[in-house]
C-alpha cells in the first residue's frame, strides 16, 4: 500500500525517528501506525532519533596508524558524560571508526557513517551508532577526522583520551618528532599553522584592527602607535606559528631554532582536541536543585 506524507509526519511526531526510518518502517509494517512505532522502538531508533538533540561534548579523541607509520588518523567521538567515554564498548566504536578511516580514506564524515564498522559487517555506522544509543542511553556523535599520508614515518603523540597530534618531519628523528607532537598538544596557545607564510590573512587583520584600536586608546602619537601595532603583530605571529613559539621543554629556545639545529623542517601538522568549539551547557548545581523544586 502507498505510504502517505500525512502518516510519516504522524510517526515522526511520535517517536523523534528520522523520515526514512519512519518511511521504511509503515512500508514494513503495511501501514499499520501502532507497528510501526513498536518496530522502531525495539530498534532502538526512536530511542536514537529523541537523544540527538542533546549535547555531547564528551567522548575519545583516537589515533590510528599504519604499520610502516607513514599513514595515520585521528578520529573524534562524542557522548554526553566521560563516564560513557570510559565504557569498553564506546571505545571499541570509537576505534574501529578510526581503522575505517584509515583503511577506506572516506571523503567526509557522512560517507564514513554509511561504511560498514567493521569488515563484513552488514549495518553501516550510522546503524552501529543508534544501535549504541539505544544501549547506552546517551547521544553519540561521529564528529569528525582527519587523515593523513606521508612518504615519511609520521610522529604521532595522545595525550589522554582530549588530544591527538601529527606530526609530519623533513629530516630529524623519531625522539624529534615526538617531542614536537607533545608540544603541539601542550603548548598554549596552541599553534594554527607551521610558519608565518601560513597564517591567514584576515586573522592577522582582525588582530590589528583590535590592536589599533587599543594604541589609540593610549593617545601616542601616529608614529608610536604604528611601531606598537607592528611590535604586538610580530608577539601575535610568534605566539600562533609552530616555528616562532617557545620550546615548552625547553623555553629559551624556538621551535624554529630547534629544528635549525637539528637540520630538520615541519612539512605539516594535525592538532584534534576534544569537545573544542562545541557549546557546552553548563549549569550551577544549586540553581539546578532550586529550578527542580520550583517545578515540583
């Protein structure tokens, strides 16, 4: 029988299910509306579909790495609570997305969701999710990746379950690139580019519009305030490239003058931090408690 926009829009209104599962479950279930909504709920999709709405900033930041190293990824995964995070199953979802990524390079993160987790698996991703929401009781979110390839050894550092790093050398050794991979992930701020070059145009004019502004303010004249917007630029680029920041084990020295020394460049690098630029809901507890026995 033909399914009807009035019946999706019904089921969806009901259960929080997404149009095509809702679709295929009334097609599956001859267009019986009470079937329907049974069959998503044992599924677990209903269930999925309601928690998508809540925030999840939590989760695993996961690298994966080729054996000869010279392919690597870095996946991030979020839930609700580190309490999920530590969980062996989320884990394992989260690890296996990264070997996807590492194997089958998908262009982006809704291609990577339409892959099997693990090979030979019928279910997608996306299935392995839901099915995982269903179990754990929290939203889950494939966020993002980023994959790399190299003709050399990538160096690779983790810091926790927060923060991933890579770090692609031209000459050095693996001690070398370890030790950049840790200051990368250490260093803050944290670098957005390797070298001057690099950094965008239009976030060095934003931070002398904002540092002209503020040489005004002292009431110098033209001259003095020009040479303090061209000295708080050159802090600005030191303190944002790789090559002009402060070696954090070793601070009398740059980043760019370690690696002169050890005759060694940075071709690129890759820098996943946990949760960043999500917008976190935070609560004071008390208000929390105070808000529930106003409602009660």
């Amino acid at each position: 029988m033909a399914i009807t926009a009035a019946q999706v829009k019904e089921l969806r209104e009901r259960t929080g299910s997404g149009m095509m599962e809702c679709k295929k479950a009334l097609v599956d279930a001859g267009g019986d509306l009470e079937a329907a909504i049974e069959a998503l709920r044992k599924s677990g999709m209903a269930k999925a579909d309601k928690k998508a709405s809540r925030i999840a900033a939590e989760g695993l930041v996961v690298i994966e790495l080729s054996d000869d190293k010279k392919t690597a990824a870095i996946v991030e995964v979020n839930c609700e609570t580190d309490f999920v995070a530590k969980k062996d199953d989320f884990q394992s979802f989260a690890g296996a997305i990264a070997r996807r990524v590492l194997a089958d390079n998908p262009a982006d993160v809704d291609a990577l969701m339409a892959m099997p987790l693990n090979d030979g698996d019928a279910a997608t991703i996306e299935d392995a999710r839901k099915s995982l929401i269903a179990t754990i009781g929290e939203n889950i979110a494939v966020r993002r990746f980023t994959r790399v390839e190299s003709n050399v050894p990538l160096a690779s550092y983790a810091h926790g379950v927060r923060i991933g790093v890579l770090v692609e050398l031209d000459g050095g050794d693996a001690e070398l690139g370890k030790d950049l991979a840790m200051h990368i992930a250490a260093h803050d701020p944290r670098p957005v580019c390797v070298s001057e070059e690099q950094v965008p145009v239009d976030m060095i004019e934003r931070e002398r519009e904002i540092f002209t502004a503020q040489a005004r303010e002292s009431g110098k004249p033209d001259n003095i305030i020009e040479k303090m917007i061209e000295g708080r630029i050159r802090k600005f680029l030191g303190e944002v490239t790789l090559l002009g920041q402060s070696f954090v084990k070793d601070p009398d020295l740059t980043v760019g003058k370690l690696l002169e020394q050890a005759g060694a460049g940075v071709s690129r690098f890759e820098r996943v931090e946990l949760g960043e630029g999500i917008e976190k809901k935070s609560e004071n507890f008390a208000d929390e408690v105070m808000a529930q026995v106003k409602g009660g």
